[in-house]
C-alpha cells in the first residue's frame, strides 16, 4: 500500500515534469532569441492583374542623358523667407519612330534596283528623370511642406528634361540614325537601294473667322 500510495502521487508530477519539457522545446527557439537584434519577418502578398494589352511600334533611336542642378524657389507667405529645395538630377530622353503610322504607299517601288519609303516623322517618345540617379541637395524653409516642395521641384525638372531634349536637336539626331540604321537593314532585306525620304504632312484647314 505504501508504494501503491507514492506511485499516484509522483504519476501527477511526473506528468507535469514531461508537460513543461514538452512546452519548453516548443517555445524555447523564441524566447531565445536576440531581442536586441531580431531578424526581421517579412511577408509579401501579390495581386497582380493585367489591365490592358497595348501593340508597341516604336523604333528607338536615340537616347539623351542630362544631368542638371535645380533650385526650386516658392514663395508663399509676404511676410516668411522663400521655401527653397536644391536637387541634382538625373533624366534621360528617347527619340523614336512610330512604325504604326507607316502607310502602304509609303513605300513605292521604282523599277527593279530602288525602294522610296517615307518615314513617319520623329518623334521625342519618352522623357523621365532618373531617381536612381538624383538626389536632393538642401530643404530651406520648408514649413512642414517639405514633401511637397521636392515633388514639385521634380515635376519641373522633368518638364525641363523634355525642353532640353528638343532645345538639343535629339528630333534632328532621331533622323539622322534611322538613315545610318535603317537604311543598310532594308537594302539588306530588300536586294536594292533605299532612298528614306519623310512622309508629307496633310495640311491644316484653315481656322474658323
């Protein structure tokens, strides 16, 4: 009987015993961990959805890189210094053909040794700054409005990226490199002399008294 006695009490703590080794394996990696340096968990949920299908036919033939200092200044209040952001940036600008607007009778046969084809006109396809590249350089007097005075310092500059672009004769150079780069493919492709000329522009009606 004294034995039968111990063995029932030492069943309950021995169940015990082997309940907190067990929850002490489960939960021990956790507790164990650096808090002052944890490993961070990230999650990632996609959703992605493809919202439209767009037929591309432009030719890119060149490619402008600019790099500018802007100081964008906004006065806001009569009686405050100017709010003022410094930025370098960055920006790239693209000149094209679009290939889309190229007609049947642009392209005219002239016996059996020379091919007319008259090209659309070219055209600035792109114009961006390049983030990855620009930074900004000083905030004064922002007011809270920081945020605010960089977009809009950058929305500038890249409306400036597209002035230079064209200011920078890239329309002249985009023409000039589809008569080096096209020209060969298509004498190649076509056995005959290609002559590049542009397409005539349709004239305007003239405008309403």
């Amino acid at each position: 009987m004294p034995l039968a006695r111990m063995l029932r009490r030492l069943l309950p703590l021995a169940f015990l015993v082997g309940l907190g080794w067990f929850l002490w394996t489960k939960v021990s990696p956790t507790l164990l961990e650096n808090p002052l340096n944890p490993e961070p968990r990230i999650t990632v949920t996609h959703n992605t959805v493809l919202e439209k299908v767009e037929d591309l036919g432009r030719l890119e033939l060149v490619q402008y890189h600019f790099k500018d200092v802007v100081e964008y200044k906004k006065s806001t209040y009569r009686f405050l210094p100017d709010a003022k952001v410094a930025l370098i940036v960055a920006g790239d600008a693209v000149g094209c053909l679009d290939l889309r607007k190229l007609r049947s009778q642009d392209v005219v046969m002239e016996g059996d040794s020379i091919v007319r084809v008259a090209l659309p006109a070219p055209e600035l396809c792109t114009w961006q700054i390049d983030h990855s590249k620009s930074k900004v350089y000083s905030v004064e007097n922002g007011f809270f409005q920081d945020a605010e005075l960089v977009d809009a310092g950058y929305k500038y500059a890249e409306a400036n990226v597209r002035t230079a672009a064209l200011q920078s004769g890239i329309l002249a150079q985009t023409q000039l490199n589809a008569e080096k780069i096209l020209r060969p493919m298509l004498e190649t492709l076509t056995g005959r002399r290609v002559i590049l000329t542009q397409q005539m522009q349709n004239p305007q009606p003239p405008a309403k008294r």
